[in-house]
C-alpha cells in the first residue's frame, strides 16, 4: 500500500509541475485545496500532501500553515518586474525591503540549481562556487578561534557564492539589480550573530550543494539552496519584526 501512495504522490506532483512550468498555473496563485486535489486526482489526501512536499522541495510551491499552495514564480523575467516594482517603490518598510531581498535571492537561487545542468559553461561557474564553498570551509576554524579575520572572510565568500548563482542564470536584468541591491543585503547580514557551529552547518551545505551540481542532482540541489536560503530569511527577518515601521524611502 505504502508504495502505490508514493506512486500516486509522484504522479500527482509530476502533473501539477507540468502545469507549473508551463505555465497553466500562474506564479503567485493558489492551488485547489487539498480535498479539492484529491477529487480532481480521483485520491485521498496523503498522496496529496506528500505531492505538495514534493513540489515545495523543487521550490515550485509554498505551503504555508492554514493556507493554500502558492505557485513560486515560474518565469524570471516575470519575477525581475514584479521585484524590482516593489524594491524601488518609493515608500517600503524596511522589514518588507529586506524580505523583498530574500525572496530574490532565494527564487533565482532555486532558479539557478535547477538550470545548472543545462549551462553551456557551466563548469567555470562551478568552479568559481567550489572556490567560494572551499573559502567557508577554510574560514570556519578560525571562527571557532573567534579570530575577527576568519568570520570576515566566511562572509565574503558567501557573498561570492550567492552572487555566482545570480550571474549563471544569464539574466542581466536581474543582475544589475542585484549587484545594486545585494550590498544593502550583505550588510545585514553582517550584522547577524551566529554561533561557529550554524556557520559550519552552513559552510557544508555549500559544499553539498556544489557536490550536486557537480553530479547533476537537481532536485537534490534545489532543496539544498532552499534549507539553506529559507533559514537565512529567518534569522534576518528576525531583526525586522514589525512590518507596520514607518514607511522609510530608498528611492
């Protein structure tokens, strides 16, 4: 029994990413409910919610307690305007701004791994991440030391690494407005304390994710970037509790 539910999970979420990907679900809308699903599927639930898990593990779908699957963007250039629309808004909160910046690095991020394998030069941006994660690796015992120059360039070679994931999607657009935006980012993120533990957490992670690029593991990748990216929102959104701040102007 265990495995027709996992096959039924499987084609249930190999459908709706279909319809995801080219496009008949829209980025931004909500799926049916989920007995809705199970209806139109001709299923029960669980197979349902293990499909959504599976499509929140591509970075396709959020699921959000109490509400309905939201479809992630599907298009770049879609997300570029709606993005950057909001980021130069006159009047934005900071807390909004900075999860503004988030969601951009977190939706190409995803955006990239998933791609990876189908770059022409893909090897060169894998080697400028390699770099980048090895740098981290290097810099962790330092942290550990509470030696200021290792911790200084742990965040450096994470800027990198995030940065090299932007540029291999090829959109220069949405470079541009990262290279401008990312600063503000990184700044914040410099200000966060974390322990020498989660650094070294995170320091692997960078080098499980460039592992499956290298190999070609794509869904592996991309659920990668998103535990590591979604628990870097968190922490920053942390310092930013109160989306009701008065409205400050970055433009």
């Amino acid at each position: 029994m265990e495995y027709v539910s996992q096959t039924k999970s499987a084609r249930v979420a190999a459908t709706l990413e279909e319809m995801i990907l080219d496009n008949r679900l829209k980025s931004g809308s909500f799926l049916p409910s989920q007995q809705i699903l199970a209806n139109q599927f001709n299923t029960s639930s669980r197979p349902i919610r293990e499909a959504l898990k599976l499509l929140e593990a591509k970075g396709l779908v959020v699921i959000s307690q109490g509400r309905k699957a939201q479809v992630r963007s599907n298009s770049l250039d879609q997300y570029v305007e709606s993005i950057s629309t909001s980021i130069v808004n006159s009047k934005i909160s900071p807390a909004k701004l900075m999860r503004n910046l988030m969601q951009v690095r977190i939706t190409v991020a995803t955006s990239a791994a998933r791609g990876f394998s189908r770059l022409v030069n893909r090897d060169d941006y894998l080697a400028q991440l390699w770099n980048a994660s090895n740098r981290m690796e290097a810099a962790v015992p330092l942290i550990y030391q509470k030696d200021a120059s290792g911790l200084l360039d742990f965040q450096k070679a994470e800027a990198e690494f995030h940065r090299t994931l932007v540029f291999a999607n090829g959109n220069q657009i949405l470079s541009s407005i990262y290279d401008n935006l990312s600063p503000l980012l990184d700044s914040v993120m410099n200000t966060i304390k974390f322990t020498a533990n989660q650094m070294e957490k995170r320091s692997k992670n960078y080098s499980y994710l460039c592992e499956a690029l290298q190999n070609g593991q794509t869904d592996l990748a991309v659920a990668l970037v998103l535990v590591t990216l979604t628990t870097l929102e968190s922490k920053v959104m942390d310092h930013y509790p109160d989306e009701s701040a008065a409205l400050v102007s970055y433009a």
